[in-house]
C-alpha cells in the first residue's frame, strides 16, 4: 500500500498545493487523477445532489479516480465525487427533506418546477451515493463512480429554476448556482517516506500510528510533518486541526479547506473510503 500527494494545476511542472494559490508542491511522477469545482462526472443532471435543507444544487468538489488500493468498495467503482452544501448557516423549504428522502410530491409541489425537480433529484438518485453530515449540520455526497461514469462528458448543475427569494447567499448557503469554484486539474503523486503509510490513524501509538508533531527529539520526523502540512492526500499521516476522527482505517482521504470551493472555515476534512468514517475539524 501506498500514500499519495494531491496537487492542482494544469502542468505537473507548476502544482500549488491548494488551487489557485501560489504555494507550490513538488509531485514526482504525479499523473491526472481528475478534476475539481466546476462540473460534475456524468451522473445525469437530475442525479446532481442537493441540499437537504435548501433542495439547492450542492458545490461539486472534487471528481478524483484512485489507485486500486483505495477502491474500497469494490474493484468496478474506480473513483469517488464529493459535493458539499454549506447548510448550517441555511434556512429550510418546507418539504425538501421529506422529497429527497423519497416521499411522494404533493399535488401542490408536483406543480411547483423547483420542488419538482427536487422530487426528481430522489427518483434520480445515484446508486453509490452516501450522505454525509459535518459537525454543524452541513451536508456532503460522497458518490462512488464507475470507470465509464468517470470518463463520460462532465455535465453542469440542474438548470437554476428557482423561485424568487432563493437567492441569497447568507440565508441559502452555498450552492452550484451561485458559488461553484473555477474547474482545476487534480494530479495525483506518491507520497515517500511517510511512518504511517498502511496504518490506521490513531491516538497514543495504537497499531504502531505515529501522531504529527509528537516526535520533538526526532528532526527527520520533524522535517517531513512540515513538508506535509496543508496537503489534500490519500493514506498516511493526518493532521485534524483538532482531536483524533474516530473510525479510521489506513485508506482515509484528508481533504483541506479551499479545494473546488470546500467552505470548512479554514479547517481540513477527513473521509475513511473503507468505514464511511467522515470528520471535520477547523
């Protein structure tokens, strides 16, 4: 098993560590892995996830295919998308939830377009999709995604049908309508010389886990944690911004703030592709 570095850019000769910004990151060997913000794989338009809360369109994250050691749910499913909606500071439609969860639509909301298409998104639903909730209450869609769903051409949200009023950022939250990030090549490089490589991130030691910053005495040790700090990576060391994520295995994707418009508050999320295990710390 193997750890990898994520980078962003389209030339593997200029990669920054987040996308857009200008701290750079050395990937040898790094190849196309996917893509992030902008547009989605194709799932069809009407599988786009949305809130559960708004019925908004959620951010398209990241689209990344993974090394076979990380298809942790089965060989056919080569890679993962991750959507992301800012709930928490949003204020509910009444019956969103209740048609996402697959309720059949009133007469009323069959003949409203926006929560129609709401009800259609729940009919539509991919069969790999898994809902994840942070903390706060914001919710996330990890989709798992075929090799054909992955190369097929990428689609853009659901036609803005919305009703006026659904508009505003602060009462709404963030949504592929108003917020999606610029589209940005993900590359993909090996990450050497890791003490955690295939092991289980873990508190005091267990399993042989050794935490970030906890060998002071050890310069070498030292020396690689700032190498790696504010990376995106699959497997290795963690570096939560708080405590420990419970539930972990050695195939967790940690993911920083900022990557195709991921609104954490400037904190980094970490999601176990084996257990579902999702956390978030800022």
């Amino acid at each position: 098993m193997k750890a990898y570095e994520l980078g962003f850019g389209e030339s593997a000769d200029e990669l920054t560590l987040l996308p857009g910004k200008t701290i750079g990151t050395d990937l040898p060997d790094a190849r196309v892995a996917g893509w992030c913000g902008g547009r989605a794989p194709g799932i069809g338009a009407a599988a786009w996830p949305r809130s559960p809360v708004t019925g908004l369109p959620m951010i398209h994250i990241i689209t990344l295919e993974l090394p076979e050691d990380y298809r942790r749910k089965g060989e056919h499913l080569v890679a993962l998308s991750l959507f992301h909606a800012d709930d928490h500071v949003a204020d509910a439609i009444d019956g969103v939830a209740e048609l996402l969860e697959g309720t059949a639509p009133t007469a009323e909301q069959a003949a409203d377009p926006f929560l129609a298409a709401v009800a259609a998104t729940a009919a539509a639903r991919h069969p790999q999709q898994r809902d994840l909730e942070d903390l706060i209450g914001g919710a996330h869609a990890l989709l798992w995604l075929t090799a054909e769903e992955f190369a097929a051409p990428r689609i853009d949200p659901p036609a803005d049908i919305r009703p006026a009023g659904l508009g505003d950022h602060y009462s709404r939250g963030q949504n592929a309508w108003d917020d999606s990030a610029p589209e940005t090549t993900v590359w993909l490089g090996e990450r050497t010389d890791d003490p955690n490589t295939g092991i289980a991130p873990a508190e005091d030691g267990a399993g042989g886990y050794v935490a970030a910053w906890s060998s002071e005495d050890d310069e070498r040790l030292q020396e690689f944690w700032s190498s790696i700090d504010g990376t995106s990576h699959l497997g290795g060391t963690i570096m939560p911004c708080q405590g420990m994520p419970e539930g972990l295995t050695p195939y967790v994707f940690e993911l920083e703030d900022g990557v195709g418009g991921f609104n954490l508050g400037g904190g980094n999320a970490q999601i176990d592709l084996e257990s579902d295990a999702f956390d978030w710390a800022q």
